[in-house]
C-alpha cells in the first residue's frame, strides 16, 4: 500500500495520511506502554476501502521490539 497499489483489489487508488500534522491527537495511535504511544500512517483505498496502518517513527518502533512479546512465540500453557 505504501508503493501506492492497493494490496487487496490491485489498483492505483490508495491515498495517504501520513503527512498529516496531527496524527497523534487524533486518537489515531496504538499504545506502547502507559506513558507512550505510536501515532498511525494510514493509507486508504479509495476503490475498494481496504485500510493498511503503519508506525514510522523508528523509536517508537524500537520501543515496541523492547516492550512488547514476540508474536511467533507461545505464550505459557497455550496450547495452540
């Protein structure tokens, strides 16, 4: 979605809102921890609807690597 071609209906119809300057005081954030938060890239469809969200900043990102558990790992008694 990034390059600007949908990733689900193929066409060249995708607008973003990264540039926007109020990203974060939207609401449109995944939270980190209790004090931080990640403001949110959309980027839109506009053929189909189909909505992709990204975190840019690379801190916030790395943050993320440190804090949060990796998703391919098994949590305790799990038994999926």
């Amino acid at each position: 979605m990034r390059n600007g071609i949908c990733t689900k209906c193929g066409r060249a119809t995708v607008y973003s809102g990264r540039d926007m300057p109020a990203k974060a005081s939207t609401g449109n954030t995944v939270p980190i921890d209790f004090q931080h938060s990640a403001a949110l890239d959309n980027y839109v469809c506009i053929g189909c609807g189909y909505v992709e969200r990204y975190i840019s900043d690379p801190q916030a990102l790395e943050r993320i690597g440190k804090q949060w558990r990796d998703a391919t790992r098994k949590r305790k008694n799990d038994a999926r």
